[in-house]
C-alpha cells in the first residue's frame, strides 16, 4: 500500500476515534449533569425554553412531578426527557392555565405519551382546532380532572398552591382567554413563586393586594406590555422575575416597558430567549435561580 494512502487511512481511523471519545465524553457529562439534578433534594422548578410559549414543570421534595402548560409545539417532550428518568412514564399532575395555542399544543403530545394523574383547568373552551384536540386528548386520558377558581388552596408534597384567579364569572364570560388564566402562588417554606398565565393588567390590578411579598415572578403574558403592571410589582416586590419568550418573535416581546418596571423593581430579570432553560432550586430557606443548560 502506498505510504500515501496508509497515511490518509490513519488519519481518518484517528478522527473518528477523536470523535467517538467526544461523543461518549459529551453523554456522560449529559447523563451525570441529568443524576445530580435528579437527586438534588428539595423543590425544583424548570422554567423551559419552549419558544414562544410557555412551560413550568415542578418536582417536589419528595419526587411529585407537576407540568404546567406544554408550550407552542412537541418541544416539550425533548425537555421532559432531558429532565426525568428514561423509564418515567407518568406525571402526577398537568396544569392548563388557559387554552391559547401557545400554552396547550405540547400539552395534547404529553397527554398522548404520559399516564396523567390529575389535570387542573378552569374548564374554559373555544372553537379552535387544538381546543378541540386538547378536549379530546383529556377526556381519553381520564385522568382526575379539577376546575380551578379563585380562594382555593391545594398542597403538592409540600408545596402551598394558593390560587387567586379567575373568579366563576370570568370563566363564565370567556371573552378573553387570557384574562381566565389561573394565577398561581407556589410556597415551599420561605419561597414564593407567582405564576400568572397570561393574565393582564386587569386582573392583576384584583389580585395585588391580596397575594402580597414574592421572591420570583413568572412575568405575565410572555413581557407583554398588557402584563407586569407597576402596581402589581409594587405589591409583590418580585427579587427575581422569570419571562418565557421565543427569540426573535414577532410579537416584540419581552416590551421595553416591561423591562424597565422589572429594573425599576429591582428584581433580577431572566429570559429564556437569552439564557435558555432556568432552573430554580430551594430548601425551604434559600433558592438559587439560574440558567441551566439541558442536551435537548
């Protein structure tokens, strides 16, 4: 064999040698990153790049896994599996804020490849084409279903949910969706999380007083300037403030207004259109919240 050609042959066995030690450095830094979230103890919340919409799933001191809305597309099940064990096949619960394509598509996949325990919604409906399919996919699933209304408080392993909105005459009027969305705040010790689906300033106006010192705030409606109203910050004092947006969307989102009554608030601002995936982790006392890079 020329010593030319034995030469090029070598070289080519050493790339693909190269290559495949890469590979299995890069899943064993995948899989030992993926353990030690896994084993972490105490509350972890995933704020997911889903594009443009949004994603909250929750794991529980004690292993409790809770999705809250499933974001614009599939996206969400390449999160999931990021984030739960290959063989898990099961949520114990999923929470439909309101039935915006945005916040539902992933939700009709996950409910087509996970055993649901519970599904929390407020019951509101539309004509649309994947309202009908989310219809569809929760009746089969026949999991136990919850309507959520205003005053009321579950617990999830641990976690206080107290539930500030809607009200059953905003359910009952329907007029805009966004405005029926569930408004959530997850306590876990001394850390508090506001989560308000898409709920405009209106109805932060109702909410405000009654919800009171947060440490992070699920920023409404993606940072439109509809959402995050200066009086909702001021009663809430967010010390972090969390937005789920596309990048490069096209709605402009995050609002440079927002932005600046985030600032102006103080509050740390994250955004998964610059940061990615974010995960906050608390023991009860103290949280972090940062961004945290997943395989997928």
């Amino acid at each position: 064999m020329p010593r030319a050609t034995h030469h090029k042959q070598s070289h080519k066995i050493f790339i693909l040698l190269r290559t495949l030690i890469l590979c299995v450095i890069l899943f064993a830094f995948a899989f030992s990153s993926q353990f030690t979230r896994m084993q972490t103890s105490g509350l972890k919340v995933w704020f997911f790049d889903i594009g443009q919409g949004d994603a909250t799933f929750i794991v529980t001191p004690n292993g409790k896994q809770i999705l809250i809305d499933g974001g614009p597309d599939d996206t969400i099940l390449q999160k999931l599996s990021s984030v739960m064990w290959p063989w898990d096949h099961s949520l114990d619960a999923i929470v439909v804020t309101h039935p915006d394509a945005d916040h539902i598509t992933g939700l009709v996949s996950v409910l087509q490849k996970f055993d649901v325990a519970e599904i929390y919604e407020t019951g509101v409906r539309g004509g649309t084409p994947m309202i009908q399919a989310l219809e569809k996919a929760i009746i089969e699933e026949q999991a136990k279903n919850k309507k959520v209304r205003e005053n009321e408080l579950y617990n999830w392993d641990g976690i206080q949910v107290f539930v500030y909105w809607p009200t059953d005459e905003a359910v009952k009027i329907e007029k805009d969706r966004n405005n029926t969305s569930i408004v959530l705040d997850l306590v876990y010790g001394e850390t508090s999380i506001l989560l308000t689906g898409d709920a405009e300033a209106i109805i932060e106006t109702i909410v405000a007083p009654s919800v009171g010192d947060v440490d992070v705030l699920k920023v409404g409606h993606h940072g439109s300037k509809t959402s995050t109203s200066v009086r909702l910050l001021k009663a809430i004092t967010p010390e972090a403030a969390v937005i789920s947006d596309g990048k490069d969307n096209r709605y402009g989102h995050p609002h440079p207004i927002v932005l600046e009554r985030l600032k102006e608030a103080g509050a740390r601002i994250l955004r998964t259109d610059l940061d990615g995936d974010i995960l906050l982790v608390s023991d009860s006392v103290n949280y972090q919240i940062s961004p945290a890079f997943l395989p997928f």
